[in-house]
C-alpha cells in the first residue's frame, strides 16, 4: 500500500510541475510536442491536437518538450517557428520556466490550507519555564506566545525549532519577542551552560497514550531493548497515561546520571525496564519548553497560516542550504525517491490505526513538504534545472542577446551528469540506510 501511496505522490507531484510549464507554453502560443509522466519506454500514450500525451515506465520525473526547446538543435527552428519556444519573449520564456516551480509550491499551498482547516497549526506558545532559568529570570512564563527569536520572525513553532537548529545556542546574548494578554515584550538574556543528558526517544505530548515515535539508535532506551510503538506507562514510580504526562514528569524530574525504572506496553503485554540517561555533554539551556500540537482555527487563520506554512518551507530550505555550503550538512543528509517511499510507509504504518482521517493528513503533510521543498530546488540557479534556465533567460533578458544555444547546452549537459551521478549516491545511500 504504501507503494502505491508513494507512486500516487511522486505522480502528483510530477504532474502538477509539468501542468505548470504546459499551460504557460499554451497561453503563450508555444506549441508542446509531448507532455508526458515519467521516464523509459512508454506505456501508453495518445496524441490530441498537436501534442502527444504519454505515460512512461519509471515514475520519477516527466517533461513538456516544446518545439524548439532543444539545446542540441540549430540556432533557429524553420519547422512552424512562429510557435516554437524559441520564437517568444524572452518574458514569455521566463514564465513558461517558472510555472513549473511555482506550481508545486502553489500546491503545497493548497494542501496546507487542507491540513490547517482540519488540524489547525503549530502555535509557539510557551508550555514550561523552570524556575531560576534564564527565561524565567527574564519574565517569560507559561502561556506567553513567542513572536521573534533573534530576530527572525516566528508564527508557527516549528519555525523557532528551525532557528534552534541552524543557530544552537551559544554563550552569546539572544533577544526574544513574546505576547501576554495581547501586548507585546521584548527581553535580552543569555543562555545558561548546563549538563545534558537524553533518553534517545521522541513522542508527542499529547492527550494520546505516550508512545514512542522515535528511537535513537545506541540511545539508553535502544540499550535496554524498548523499540519505536511502545507505550511508556509507568517511569519513576509515577504513573503515566499520556505523553502531556509524560511531559510534565521531565519537567519536573530534570534528567540526571541517576537510573530510571521505566514501565511499557507492547502489543498489550507489560514490560520493565531500566535505563540510564546518556550524558550529552555540557550546552547551552534557556530552560523552558514550547508546545508543537496543532491548535484549531477558522477559514481566515487558517489561509493565513497556510501562508505562514509556505514561508517556513521556503525558509527551510533557504537555511539548510546555507548549512550545506558552511559545511554543517553533507551528501548524506539528502533523501531521494528511495528513503521518501521508507518516510511514507513509516507515516502509513503509524497512522492506521487512528483511521482514515489521520492517515490522509499524515500523507498530506508529506506531500505539501516534498512539493514545497521541489519548487524550491528546481529554483536553484543551477543548469539543468528550472533555476539554471532561468539565469540564461535572464542573462538574455539584460544584454538582450541570447546565450548560445550550444554553450548553454554543453554547460547544462555538464550539470545534468553531476545531477544524475549525485542522485545515484543519494539512492544508493538511502538503500543502504534502509538495512
């Protein structure tokens, strides 16, 4: 199923990239000589007009091959030139390129605007501040809602969880904007250096049983045999039913070198453990915690969120990218096709039994990542993708000359062999990663 369910995303996705080129090329009078999904032979196929639509065997990619849209080919197209791409405006071209990226991004939008009507969004409202922290000495308390973290702009909690990541806390002072009973607060403080010591688990504090999400291989919780779907029911001699609860207990039960007696559920039978929090080393804390559920709203918040939603992705990607460049991401954090379709089957599997609904959403969400995130590469000025396109349209555009067909097409050739070799690492790793 969740093959199936991958085929039918990659599709989409696929789908609604080259539907974006197709019409733009049609709107402007640019005759498309294939539109198809899919790469290899083709399975079917059928011509309507002047275009053949065909579906081919391999569904990771597809294409709207316009007439003269060719880099191997002459510099002019003599067959019905008045209708090749070449023949446009150099503005007409830049749109037809863009609307394959904005449409995905477009679609992200759509299906945010779904998630956030149903489920709501992530509000960063403060849940926890230790006492004597430097939060707390500041005057942050419970139920203040976090608008800026250093300057960057944060309506969604995951958009402070992004900034945490691409900037970890230092001894450095940090500036923090927050709401109470709608007025706005500003505070400087700085970060306090503590002893860390972790678990190696995730699960969602939530009213729902505490069940793990996550388990971090060679964590204490992995050493002591617990696997991701168990159900923390007991840890500390304090009883536990949900992971709020179990929320609260690290809170008011800071984690230290001291064992824990931890009570799970598998499959309906009851086991007991005892672990050991790992030491993490010393890092900076300002002591509190912040909520990531979903809070419900109505239909005007909720296309102002999906809005929000975008700029996170945007954002995401704009600042991973800057983590790859200052060497803090390598080859190996990319995913491909392969280790998408283990996400997807992780999703569906943990999904299924809360029903239809929630396996729907789960998978949206998925899709709304992977269409914001494709949008967004595509738009990086690199030939052989829709960005690099766009710099030679540009180039044209400034100097009102064209780049040579033939230097563009040695460059993108050169490009598109580095592109194709790198997604062959990248699948061979997620391959790898999958045993």
């Amino acid at each position: 199923m969740s093959i199936i369910i991958a085929i039918i995303i990659f599709g989409l996705l696929i789908f609604i990239h080259e539907i974006g080129h197709f019409l733009l090329a049609k709107k402007n009078g640019i005759r498309v000589v294939e539109f198809s999904i899919g790469f290899g032979p083709r399975l079917f196929s059928f011509d309507k007009g002047d275009t053949k639509y065909s579906l081919k065997l391999l569904p990771f990619g597809g294409a709207c091959q316009m007439l003269g849209d060719d880099y191997y080919g002459e510099e002019e197209v003599d067959l019905d030139h008045e209708n090749s791409f070449e023949s446009k405006s150099v503005w007409a071209r830049i749109a037809v390129i863009l609307a394959g990226p904005l449409f995905n991004i477009l679609l992200a939008f759509l299906l945010a605007l779904v998630v956030m009507g149903i489920v709501g969004y992530d509000e960063p409202v403060v849940t926890y501040v230790e006492e004597g922290s430097p939060l707390y000495e500041a005057g942050v308390r419970s139920g203040d809602i976090i608008t800026e973290f250093n300057g960057a702009d944060v309506t969604l909690a995951r958009e402070l969880m992004l900034e945490l990541y691409v900037n970890p806390l230092n001894g450095e002072t940090i500036t923090l904007k927050y709401k109470r009973d709608g007025k706005e607060y500003e505070v400087s403080l700085k970060p306090e250096n503590k002893k860390t010591y972790a678990l190696g688990i995730t699960y969602m504090a939530t009213e729902a049983p505490a069940e793990m999400e996550e388990i971090t291989e060679d964590g204490a919780f992995a050493k002591a045999g617990v696997k991701k779907g168990d159900i923390i029911t007991s840890i500390g001699g304090v009883r536990i039913s949900t992971g709020a609860e179990l929320n609260s207990y690290f809170r008011e039960h800071p984690l230290s070198e001291k064992e824990l007696e931890c009570v799970l559920t598998r499959d309906g039978k009851e086991y007991t453990v005892n672990v050991t929090p790992v030491y993490g080393g010393e890092s900076y804390v300002l002591g509190f915690n912040y909520n990531t559920a979903r809070v419900k709203v109505g239909a005007v918040e909720a296309i102002k969120y999906s809005v929000s939603e975008i700029k996170y992705q945007i954002k995401s990607v704009i600042k991973s990218l800057g983590l790859l460049f200052k060497g803090k991401l390598g080859a190996d954090d990319f995913t491909g096709p392969v280790g998408i379709v283990d996400i997807i089957d992780d999703t569906y599997q943990a999904s299924r039994e809360d029903g239809a609904l929630y396996v729907f959403l789960n998978i949206a969400n998925i899709t709304l990542l992977i269409s914001a995130n494709l949008g967004m590469m595509n738009l990086l000025p690199i030939p052989g993708l829709d960005g690099g396109r766009l710099v030679f349209l540009l180039i044209e555009a400034v100097f009102r000359k064209p780049v040579p067909k033939k230097f563009e097409g040695v460059i993108t050739a050169a490009c598109m062999i580095a592109i194709m070799l790198f997604a062959v690492y990248v699948m061979f790793n997620d391959i790898r990663n999958l045993f």
